[in-house]
C-alpha cells in the first residue's frame, strides 16, 4: 500500500479499564474517498489465526491477542489491501482505522472491452452491490444477536494463514464410502448408475504418497483412479457421440470371479470446431487460502488455460472472502495480458462466502450466457465454506437450482490440511458438472491443456448406464466402485433424474466382479453346452412368496452374459436417448486380454489395496506393478509411467510404516 493510503489510518492505544487475557485490536474500515463504512471488510492479523468480519458500520473488535508484532492485514473485494506492522502488549487496546482505496481504476485498466469504461463501472458497481445486498448469506454464520454487543468476530480456522505443516491441525472432510457388495442375480438383475468422469480421487491420493502418508480409505474413490487414465477405446461410427466397448476376461486378483470391463469413447472435437466459450472464474481467496500450494497455484493453473482461449471466448473472475465480488467484467479471451493482470492482483485473506460467490458467478454467466456455446463456472478452493450457505444440503439445493440456467461447473480443489473434499464433489455432481484435484503444475496442464477439451466441452449430458445380467450364466455381481453414483432401476427411464456428463473425447471406464454359475463356468472354459438346468424352485431359493419371479427358459440357450442399456440427453435437451448392447460370453485368458482391460484391473486392484478392501483377494502393490508394466502400452503423456512411479512409492510407505 502507497504512503498517501498510509497517512489517512489512526492509530491509538488505551489500556483497558477492566482486566483481560491478550491484547484487543479494533476499529473501523471506510472508503477513502467518501468516508462511507465498508461492511463485511476482512480484518486479519497474518500469520495467526486472529481475524474478524467488519460490522454494518465498518467496525470490527478482536480480542486476546497474544503480545507480539503482527501485521495487520485488512482487505474488501474492488479496493487496495491496506498493511501495517503493530506491536501488542498484555492488557493494551489498539484503535486502527483503516480507510481503503478503491481499486475501480486499476481495474478499469484491466478489464475495458469494446464497451464504454463507464458501462463496465456501472456494470461491476452494480453486481458489486447486489452481492452486498445478498449478505444475509454471509452473516448467517453468526448468532442473531452476534452484532448486539459489537461487531461479530469471525474465528479463522487453525493454519488458515498458512503458517506451519501443511498437514498440521488436519480438518479434512471425506464422505464414508461403504462398498458395493456382491447381489444375487436372481431377484437383483439390474445394476444401473450414473458415470463418473471425476478424476479427484487419483491427484488427492497421490498427494498424500508424495507426503509420504497412506490415504484415509474414503479418500480412495476406485472409479476416479481408473478413470483418471484415456483408453485406447475406438471413436464412435453411428448416430451417437460416443461408442460402447464391452470386454471379459479372468480376475487377476481372484480366481473365482470374472472381470467384466465397460468402456465409453465420447466422440472428439477438432479444437478449430470448438463452439466459443463463456467461462467464469469462481476464485477462493479466503485466509484458508494463502498458501502457494492454493492460490498461487491456482493463479499458474488458470494462467494455462487462458493460454487456449481466442477472440470468440470470454472470461469473468468472480472472488469471495468476506463477500463476494466481481473483479474482472466479462472480457474477450484474446486479451490475455488484461486477464493475466486481474489474476496476479488477486490476494488471500478473510472467511469464506462461498455461496455468495456461487449465486454472483452464475448471475454473470447468466448475463453473457453464448447459445450453442459452452457455458462454465469453473470454481477453484479448497472447500472450506465457512460463512453462509455452507451445510451440503443447502449448498445442495442452490446447486441444483442454478444448473437450470444452462451453464455447467468444474470444480478444482486445491491444498491440504482443511481440505473439504466431501463438500466440492457434492457440487460437481449435483451442478452438471466434474470434478479434479489439482496438487501441482503438472496436474494443471494436464486439465486445462491436454484434456481441456474433456474438461470444458460437453457432449452429452444425464448419461446413465443399467445393466441386466443373465441369471443363468451369473451367479452374482458387484460393481467395483462408484458407490456414491448408484441409482434406483426405477431412476433409469426417468428423464428428470440428474446424472454424469460426458465431455468430448473423454473415456469412462467401468468394471464388474461376477460369479459364473455352473453353466456359466462350462460355458467361459470353452465347452458350451447347448442347455442347462430349468428354473425350478430347488434351483432357485430366492423364489418369492407372493409373486412369480422365473427365469425364461430362452435364457438358458442364449450366450448373452449381460445386456447393457444406456440413456443420455444431447446438451440442453429433456427428452434422453436410449442406446442398447448385449455382452457375449467368451473364453479369454487375462494374457489375451487388451491392454485397455489390464490397465484397468491395475489401477482397481491398486485401489483395493489402498483401501484394504474386503475384496481385494489376492490383490497386493507387486500384483498391480507388474499388470501396469505390462499394459502400459504407448503412454504418450507419461501417466502411466507416473502410476507405476506411484505404486513404488506406496511401497516405501507400506515398509516405513510397519
């Protein structure tokens, strides 16, 4: 902050009349230039977790301040932080005022498109006070009566300054996963779930081996770390924007079940032919965030992608703290240098009104949504909502309220420590949307450069897979993973009943364990015979009291382990598409399998492992290195070779920590 801004605080010290613990700071922020209260201003005191919320009148107080120098930082969405150094003692009450300078100009600078200077203040005063109009989202983290005795101070989580280990006062959140179990087929025939194209699970999980800890199990999603990882699949030749793969092949890891491997190839897109984009960048600049693992990773993460952006684009930041704000109109993605500028400018500190920021991302979506374009919030965070709509049910229903407008989200998570993981894949899934975690830069490049076409590009939306398995060849089923993507049969045939997205030229990749009955074991080990037993009540024990559940008898002659169905909607359509494909049983050892099926296996059983799931069977690290090796196949991006790298180094951890 200039010297000029300097001059205008005040700063006064008065001990206290009665006896107290720590030192008190307080005072009230205005603008500088009309004098006017700021409310909702952050006040924070770096490298502590003292901190507070300004008052309707600007004013803040915040009490049992440890004697020591701080540097007090105080900071209001659109106007110049405003730093200075003050020194506390025991008992003593220091008064500082700190008017702010507003930022407009300089913003100004940044963001003038080919309309009027005047038009965009106008346009960033009004979304500016219509987010302060919306603030009862922000004060609702405070008591009724929180502002009766002085202004509400707003306790910043322990590490939200971003002082110590990283991993020290460790709040991260994980929803519980409980696995899916093997089901009968007679009287279970239908599995049916929602794809997940999410790739979360897989980064965070490395992070926690590059710090040389063991995930928590609910942090290890299998369906993320398979599809984390392109196929080899071929590219779509019929009416659909994607292709059905369907393979079988031995267990690796149980001897007793077969593997049953479902792959979508979603059709790609010439990046000459990409419908132009209207994209919102949805920034956290919390205190939680001021760490070069969070927002100075994310400032490089966004810089890649505006890198890919052209004329026909156009970019908005949206940030929230203590309240939300606009910071960058929406502005044509050819002017890089301006859109650089508004990111590097961007600093942390203060609560979280992640709602808040949600509602005014979308708004300006909204305004300058693009028909036949792709339209996207793209949120990064770590998660920590701590100010507003922050429970998951509301944020929840404000996300599925705002998904009708037509514009989808992708969620980044970033950092460590109070990272709420369950929080921002609840987002995702119920927003049209995905979902990545970003740990480093390579991660970064590998979202917004070599898969931001799958990243940001949709092309078909509520896609949902159900499949019927044959009773007579399967005994039982269990899909390994998406547990939190289960749905109801009934749910199928249900247009209005949310499911994934598929981004263009994404894979999604899915996989059964499955018990062979006797025929179906006869028939996999290549001797085929013609007919087996009929369904008589000694041969089916689930035989219901009160109604007929039958096997058909054509069913015994046919060859047909499974049928697969599928329903998806073009994006923006209500009425879905139903796609139909059945699965023939055949004879084929694991060493006859492609390298797309062992590959998957690899990063399943790797999975298992992590979790010590009660399926893994035979399933340990030197199994899944050496599946890798052998299916590594081109690996043109090095993933791959990174997995096994990966693999190894959850080795060391195994030892170290026996």
């Amino acid at each position: 902050m200039g010297a000029a801004a300097l001059a205008f605080c005040r700063v006064e010290r008065t001990p206290e009349v009665f006896a107290q613990q720590g030192a008190v700071l307080m005072g009230t922020v205005t603008e500088a230039a009309s004098g006017e209260p700021l409310p909702f201003a952050t006040v924070v005191l770096q490298n502590s977790a003292y901190g507070a919320n300004t008052d309707f009148d600007g004013k803040y107080r915040i009490e049992g301040i440890k004697p020591g120098r701080y540097t007090v930082q105080v900071q209001y969405v659109g106007y110049t932080p405003f730093r200075k150094e003050v020194d506390f003692a025991e008992g003593e009450t220091v008064k500082l005022d700190a008017p702010l300078k507003s930022a407009e100009m300089l913003l100004d600078a940044v963001i003038m498109e080919a309309e009027s200077a005047p038009r965009a203040r106008r346009e960033h005063k009004a979304v500016r006070s219509q987010s302060l109009s919306k603030l009862g989202a922000v004060s609702a983290g405070a008591p009724a009566d929180a502002y009766a005795n002085g202004p509400y101070v707003q306790p910043l989580p322990p590490g939200a300054a971003g002082q110590g280990d990283p991993l020290d006062h460790n709040t991260e959140d994980y929803d519980r996963i409980f696995e899916n179990p093997f089901r009968k087929v007679v009287g279970n025939p239908l599995s049916t779930f929602s794809i997940d194209v999410d790739a979360a699970s897989y980064a965070n999980v490395r992070r926690f081996v590059d710090y040389g800890q063991a995930p928590p199990a609910d942090a290890v999603r299998i369906e993320e770390l398979v599809n984390y990882f392109d196929y080899a699949y071929p590219q779509p030749t019929e009416d659909h924007p994607f292709a059905l793969i369907t393979e079988m092949s031995d267990n690796p890891w149980n001897d007793s079940t077969k593997l049953v491997h479902i792959g979508l190839q979603g059709q790609s897109v010439d990046l000459e032919d990409l419908a132009p984009s209207n994209l919102v960048f949805l920034l956290d600049v919390s205190g939680s965030m001021n760490q070069p693992s969070k927002l100075g990773l994310v400032k490089s993460s966004l810089g890649k992608l505006v890198d890919q952006l052209g004329a026909q684009d156009r970019v908005a930041i949206v940030v929230y703290a203590g309240a939300a704000g606009l910071v960058l109109p929406s502005t044509p993605g050819n002017r890089k240098e301006d859109i650089r500028r508004a990111i590097d400018n961007l600093q942390a500190g203060g609560s979280t009104a992640g709602g808040a920021g949600i509602r005014l991302a979308y708004d300006v979506a909204e305004r300058h949504l693009i028909k036949e374009g792709n339209n996207r919030v793209i949120l990064c965070t770590d998660g920590d909502f701590n100010v507003g709509a922050s429970s998951d049910a509301e944020m929840i229903r404000l996300i599925e309220e705002k998904r009708k407008s037509g514009v989808y989200i992708t969620v980044c998570g970033f950092g460590m420590g109070n990272y709420k993981d369950n929080k921002m894949e609840k987002i995702a899934d119920h927003g049209n949307g995905n979902y990545f975690y970003i740990d480093q830069e390579k991660e970064a490049h590998k979202v917004f450069v070599t898969d931001m076409r799958a990243t940001l590009f949709t092309i078909a939306q509520d896609v949902k897979l159900q499949v019927e398995f044959n009773p007579t060849l399967v005994a039982s089923y269990r899909l390994i993973g998406y547990e939190n993507r289960m749905l109801d049969k009934e749910d199928f045939d249900d247009d209005q009943k949310d499911a994934g997205e598929l981004g263009a030229g994404h894979t999604v990749t899915a996989l059964y364990e499955v018990h062979l009955t006797e025929l179906g074991q006869a028939r996999a080990s290549g001797e085929n015979p013609k007919k087996g037993r009929r369904n008589t009540e000694e041969n089916n024990p689930d035989k219901l009291r009160y109604q007929e559940n039958q096997i058909r008898n054509e069913a015994y002659a046919s060859d047909e382990l499974m049928h697969l169905k599928l329903r998806y909607k073009a994006p923006g359509g209500s009425q879905s598409k139903l796609v139909q494909q059945p699965l023939v049983l055949e004879h084929r050892p694991l060493a006859a399998s492609s390298d797309n099926f062992r590959w998957s296996a690899a990063v399943a059983a790797y999975g298992l492992v992590l979790r010590d799931s009660r399926y893994r069977g035979d399933a340990d690290l030197k199994l899944v290195e050496g599946l890798a090796r052998g299916a590594k196949g081109a690996d043109l991006n090095g993933y791959r070779g990174d997995f096994i790298d990966l693999v190894r180094a959850t080795g060391k951890i195994a030892l170290t920590q026996k």
